[in-house]
C-alpha cells in the first residue's frame, strides 16, 4: 500500500507540474521555478494534495546527488585547470565578500555568530541548474558576463563540499575543535587524490571490458553503481554523499566516455532534479508569506540587490569592464539549490530555528522565481545602472585613441571581439593590406593581442565614446564578432547612430536576430544557426558535381532572402525549398539493349530533348565527370543524372529504350 501511495503522489505531482508548466511556457519563463510554483500548491501548507512528502524528498535528496554526479562529468580536471584564474579568483571574492557581508547583517538579527556565518554562506550559494539553463536557451553561455558567471557557479559548486565539512563544527556538534576541522579536511583530501588515482589506473579499465559487450543497459548500471559506490565511500570515510557524487563525475570526465555517462543519465538527472524542486516548493508555508509578505520583500530586495553588487566587485577588481560584470552579477543574484539542502541540514543541527528557517524559504525561493526576469531584463537594468554609478567605479575608461600617435584612419574597419572570428577576419584583412582597429572587453586577450602587433584596445564598443575614439565616423565597416545578443543590438544602434553611410556586419547565432538587427541598422547580419546549413547543401551539390555557378546561384539567392527558403518549413516529405526548383538524381545503368549504347550524348539530344543534366559517366569502375557529349556511350555504363522528376524520368525512357521524351 506504502507503494501505492508513493506512486499516487508522484502522479499528482507530475500532472500538476505539466500544467504549471505549460502555464510557465505560454508566458516563456523557464521549466525549474514552475516545478517550485507546483510544489508550494501542492504542499502541506497549500493544498496538501500530496500524502508522502518525506519520500518525496528521498527521491528529491537522488537528484541533488545525480546533479552534483553530472557537474563532475561536465567540469572534468582539465576544463577546472584552463579556468582556474577566473573560478579562483572571481569565485572566491564573491563567495567571500558575500559571506562577510550577509553574515554581519545576520548578526545582528539572530545574535549569535555561528548562525550568522551559516546564513552568510547559504546566501552566497547561487542557482547553477537555473542560471545555466536559462543563458544556454538565450545563447549567452559564452558572451563576457555568461563566462564569468559560470566561473563563479563553477567555484561555488566546489565551495559545497568543505561546507558541508563545516556544518558540524557550526552546530558544536563535531568533537576536536579546529584540530578536528583539520583531520576532516584532510580526510577529504586523501579521499579527492584516492579517487583521482582510480580514475588514472582502474576505471578507464573496467569501462573498456564493459563497452566490449555493445550493451547499452550493463553501460548504464555501471556507470550508476560507479557513482553509488563512490558516494558510499565518501559518506563510510565521514564526507558526504554529494562529495562522492561529484568525484565520481570527475572520475568519468578523465575518461572517454564521459560524453556517453553525461548523455544516459541527463534524463534520470532530470527527472530527479524536477521532483527537488517540487520538494523546495513543498517546504515554503504559504501563511508565512502572507503574515510577513514585507519582511519576505525586504529579505529578497537585500539579497538580489546585494549579490548583484558584491559578484560585480570581483570580475571588475579584476580588470572586466562594468557591463558584463554587472550583468554576471544579476545572472547570480538568486539562492541556489544547494542552499536547501544545506538549510536542512542546518535546521536538523539546530543553526536554523523555525522562523529563520522559513523566512530563508521564503526569500530564497522568491529570488529564483524572480531570477528569470532579472536575467531577461538585464541588459536594461545594466544600462541604467551605468548612467548613475561612477565611470572609474565602473572602469569603463576611453578607449586609447589611435590618432594620437599617427594620422587618423579613415576608410578603415572596426571589428568588435577578437575571438576565432576576429581573429581570422584581422588576418585576413593585414594579408590584404587593409587597415582595422580591434576592440575587445577582456583586458587580458588585448594584452595578448598587442604583444602579437595587433591594433587592439580595451574598451565597451556599446558606448558612444569608445566608439567616436575608434573613429567610427570616419570607418567603412563595423564587424561585431561577438556572442552577446544585447550587445550585438546595443552596438548596431549606437554606430549607426553615429555614422549612417557606415557598412554594418553583425554576427549573430540564431537566424530570428536578423529582423531586428536589421531594424537597428545592420546591412548584413550572418547567422551561424544557417550559414553551417548553407556550407552543408553547397558542398553536397558540389559532391554531385553540380555547377559551381549554379551552386553560388542557389545560396545567393538564399542569403539575399534572409534565409527564407531554409526558415519555411517544408510542406512533405520531398518537398523543394521555396522558390527554388526542386531537382532529383537517378543513377541509370545502361543494360546491353539500351538504346542509348552505341550513341553519344550529342546524337541522343539528351539535354535539348529532355532538360536533364548528365553530371558524370561511370564506366569500368572509372567517373568520367561531366563527360564529352561525343563520347559513346556502352554496355554496362552507368549515367548519373540530374533535374526535375518529370525531366530525369523522360531521360531514363529515351537512354534505355528510345522512347519519346
């Protein structure tokens, strides 16, 4: 009956979450708030339509381990070293000025310091599974402000564990003092090299004997009793189970076939990820929100507006310039979902008394619903923000100007971010002799880039000034090679504001950026999503020895249509794009009473008689590419033809048996 139980209650949960959800995607927020939204209605302090909530939250407790599981996958040893000086150091400032800060405020409301610095540690803790959702559905993952956001979730994920090392010793619950803090972490550490040593020698092993039997199901069972011993033996050893979890993802990542383990278990991760949030939802007492709606207000307003700000300091103390920093601190302002299972912890522990409790509930799940929108309106937020906040706090200083050492240029290209992009345009541009400018916002790939001569400077190519001291007025071209959206926009309008005979190229990653660059001013705007669609159909053509003038033809015609033809969905199965005549192939083998064997290309008339094309001859196991129209043809030769149905079909008739076209 237990059984049944459970099973009812996840059947109300999931069909309560698909209508919020759908509810959620009418009005385009994302899917993981709306699981809290279902949560709170379903709870015992709501609607109470769940009967279990304890083994709800056992199988929500699963989710956090296969997040943390598949953050180790994702992270692996070698993505941790390449980003090693961005995680340390803007991670550690924000963790740890946000710590200080939100623990003196704590203090002096709860009145004793090991409950101030638990909540300042809680509040520091951001939402990765959110914050990296909603930047990879917007294409902002690898914009300036979507990196060094996923620095700092980077390095707070990593925070978790020695946390939770130090929950005990807050609580007084832990014997040894700091003596014994010391022997925890170091057992954390022999665990880490132990782990790491297994992950060299024995599992790369084990998985090959495993992948010799091609069996999907015995790869999968392996990979989940990898990661459930290793977060028992963790947990054996006195860590805990989310520290197992995630070193047995780093275990994996060393290997090859982390791409594989991450790809089977995302949709278990995912299942169990959504019940957590549920789960989240279900602790938050809706009539403690209703009694004390500005004490939760207050809460949410201290938090956001103060993470927003103490995240910015790091990057900016760093060398980035305001905007993206700002922006990365608005993507990390919220309380993340490690922070609950934290909290819990803490509540059984006695750190968290019953009101503090629900009023962290209440803000931290306010800041994620609210997250979303802070995300989506960042860009304007960000702008007015910069009007009234000083410009040498925001260290958005004047680009250098280049005509202060030699004759201004004139006639000569700006290109914004020097990325793979701007940096094969600027060599391309130097082979030719070609003047250009670079303008770039990360203070260190400039420093690179004029070691290696280039005319780069550092500055937000956004700003007017930046712009007028790059001469703009006087440029022929705008190239913006960058992968922020907004600032995509923002450079189009404000350059063409300034210079209106200029030629504008934007790059952008989806094709439905295009009607609004264009509105702002760009003249050519080059979508990755179908320039890769473009190169793909050309080269097939080309494969089938179709014209190269026909080819060019075809994707001029495309690009000149804003990529129409490959934006309108096909009508069926064979359909042609639109505008564009639909063409087939046929292979026709010439049998040893053909009609054609014997005679030429030129006497059958093959091309004014019936409009096909022969692409190429195959004769003797040899191609004869567009072959000879004198050349006769034989026996067992086989035609490669191209044209529409009703002309390659006429062609099939008049070759093998002469009939009429």
């Amino acid at each position: 009956m237990q059984q049944l139980h459970l099973l009812g209650d996840l059947a109300v949960i999931f069909g309560v979450s698909v209508l919020v959800i759908l509810v959620f995607h009418r009005v385009r927020l994302p899917a993981l708030p709306g699981f809290i939204v279902a949560g709170m209605l379903l709870g015992p302090n709501a609607l109470k339509l769940v009967s279990d909530v304890h083994a709800v939250e056992s199988l929500a407790e699963v989710g956090v381990i296969l997040l943390l599981f598949t953050i180790g996958i994702e992270f692996s040893l070698r993505r941790l070293r390449e980003m090693a000086r961005q995680v340390a150091g803007t991670g550690l400032l924000q963790v740890g000025l946000t710590t200080l800060v939100a623990a003196a405020i704590g203090l002096a409301v709860v009145h004793r310091w090991q409950v101030a610095v638990f909540l300042g540690l809680l509040v520091a803790l951001s939402s990765t599974a959110i914050v990296l959702k909603l930047l990879t559905d917007r294409g902002e993952i690898d914009a300036p402000h979507g990196r060094l956001a996923t620095g700092v979730l980077i390095f707070q994920d990593l925070c978790v564990v020695p946390i939770m090392l130090l929950l005990p010793f807050l609580a007084g619950t832990a014997t040894g003092g700091v003596g014994g803090l010391a022997v925890a972490l170091g057992k954390a550490t022999l665990i880490v090299v132990g782990v790491i040593l297994a992950a060299r020698m024995l599992v790369p092993r084990l998985l090959t004997e495993i992948l010799k039997t091609r069996s999907r199901e015995l790869f999968l069972i392996s990979i989940i009793l990898l990661g459930t011993l290793t977060a028992l033996g963790t947990a054996a050893a006195g860590a805990s189970l989310a520290l197992g979890a995630f070193l047995a993802g780093l275990v994996l990542s060393e290997s090859d076939y982390g791409h594989q383990a991450l790809a089977e278990l995302l949709p278990f991760r995912d299942v169990f990820i959504s019940l957590f949030f549920v789960a989240v939802g279900m602790l938050v007492d809706v009539a403690f929100l209703r009694a004390h709606p500005w004490a939760t207000l207050g809460g949410v307003a201290l938090v956001v507006g103060g993470k927003m700000a103490l995240a910015a300091t790091g990057p900016i103390v760093m060398g980035s310039a305001g905007r993206p920093a700002l922006l990365a601190g608005l993507c990390v302002a919220q309380i993340g979902e490690f922070s609950f299972v934290l909290a819990r912890e803490g509540q059984g522990a006695g750190l968290l008394p019953g009101g503090t409790y629900q009023t962290f509930l209440a803000v931290a799940v306010s800041t994620m619903l609210l997250t979303p929108f802070l995300i989506q309106g960042g860009p304007a937020i960000v702008a007015g923000l910069q009007r009234v906040l000083p410009r040498r706090l925001m260290r958005e200083t004047r680009a250098p100007r280049p005509e202060a050492t030699q004759e201004p240029l004139r006639d000569h290209v700006i290109i914004a971010g020097f990325g793979l992009n701007g940096r094969n345009l600027s060599a391309a541009l130097r082979s030719v002799g070609v003047a250009y400018l670079v303008v770039e916002l990360n203070a260190e790939t400039v420093r690179q880039a004029r070691a290696l001569g280039e005319p780069a400077f550092y500055g937000d190519a956004t700003r007017e000034e930046i712009l007028r001291g790059l001469g703009i007025e006087r440029a022929r071209l705008f190239v913006i090679a960058i992968s922020d959206p907004a600032a995509t926009r923002r450079m189009t309008r404000v350059a063409r504001s300034m210079n209106q005979d200029l030629f504008i190229i934007a790059r952008t990653r989806y094709v439905v950026e295009i009607p609004e660059l264009t509105r702002l001013g760009a003249d050519v705007v080059i979508p990755e999503e179908f320039e890769t669609s473009v190169e793909i159909f050309a080269r097939v053509l080309s494969h089938y020895r179709v014209p190269r003038e026909t080819v060019d033809q075809l994707t001029d015609q495309i690009r000149a249509a804003h990529y129409a033809a490959l934006r309108t969905p096909a009508a069926g199965p064979g359909a042609a794009l639109p505008g564009l005549p639909r063409m087939v192939i046929e292979h026709v083998r010439l049998g040893p009473g053909a009609f054609a064997g014997g005679r030429s290309l030129a006497e059958l008339g093959l091309r004014t008689r019936t409009g096909a094309l022969v692409l190429s001859l195959r004769r003797d196991g040899l191609d004869h590419p567009t072959p000879d129209p004198e050349m006769a043809l034989a026996a067992e030769d086989e035609l490669v033809i191209v044209g529409q149905p009703e002309q390659v079909a006429a062609a099939r008739r008049l070759v093998l048996d002469g009939g009429p076209p």
